[in-house]
C-alpha cells in the first residue's frame, strides 16, 4: 500500500460523499506540505496525514518549517488554529491507537477491502477554529496543485 493509492482513494470516496468540497493532494500551505487537504464549500479547511509506518507517525512530531528565520514545528501551529480548522491522521487499521496521537488529533483507520479501500473514523478530530479559508490561501493552494500537475507530467 502506498500513499498514492490512500490519496487516490480519498478524493473518490470524496467525490461520492462530499461532491462540494475541493480536495488537494499533497500540497504546500503556509510553508508545510499536506497530505490531503480538504475546503469544505463554506471554507473550513480540513488536513489529513497520512502515516504508513509507526517510524513515520514517531517522526511527524519533529516536523517543522523555516520560517521568517527560525524553526517553527508544525503541531504547534495546528494547535494554535492559524493553519487548519481539523487534523487527522490517517493510518493502517490498528497501526496506532487513539492513545497514541495528539488530544486535538483525529483518527481515521484505512484497510484494503477487495479492490478498494476503506476508510473508518475512530476519532472525530477536535475543531481548532472558526476562521475560514481567505482568497489569498484559497489561491495558493492552488497554485501549489497547479505547479504539481504539471512537474507530474515532466517526468
């Protein structure tokens, strides 16, 4: 199973359930990169990252950024509700437990069922804000999409 096959199987399931809401695959926001981000119409911003390993879940908590020149780790801009309104991390059924992640983390277990994946909420995640998407990060998200489809088709 890899990342791409997970991805792949969001945006369909996404596309069924959720035909409203936009869906960018591994895009830059605010100096970090996202697995999946999700703007619902009313535009909330929801960020799932997804985890293959144990060793990789382990290492998210080291994330971070340069930014405006010092380091910034990622989870702490979570937290303070500057980046997205909900986390969730997405994983192997069992991989982790819910005692495992972040209080303000969700929790979303993947396994392969026949040809397809599904997907089952174990942990809602906490809503870490009220603010909505603005045009300005609507935009570049978009742009980050944008430059990724078409460095895709370069190689």
């Amino acid at each position: 199973m890899t990342e791409k096959i997970v991805i792949k199987e969001w945006i369909c399931l996404c596309n069924i359930h959720k035909p409203q809401t936009l869906i960018f695959p591994n895009v830059f926001i605010d100096n970090f990169e996202a697995d999946i981000i999700e703007i619902t119409k009313s535009g909330y911003i929801h960020e799932y990252e997804i985890k293959l390993t144990k060793e990789d879940f382990r290492h998210d908590s080291l994330k971070g950024s340069n930014h405006k020149y010092e380091h910034v780790n990622k989870q702490d801009i979570i937290i303070g509700g500057k980046y997205v309104n909900t986390f969730s991390y997405v994983v192997p059924k069992n991989m982790i437990l819910v005692t495992d992640i972040p209080e303000y983390a969700g929790l979303i277990y993947f396994e392969k069922y026949r040809d397809r994946i599904s997907f089952n909420i174990i942990k809602n995640a906490k809503r870490l804000s009220k603010d909505k998407l603005g045009d300005k990060r609507k935009e570049k998200c978009l742009l980050s999409t944008y430059y990724r489809f078409h460095s895709y088709f370069k190689k």
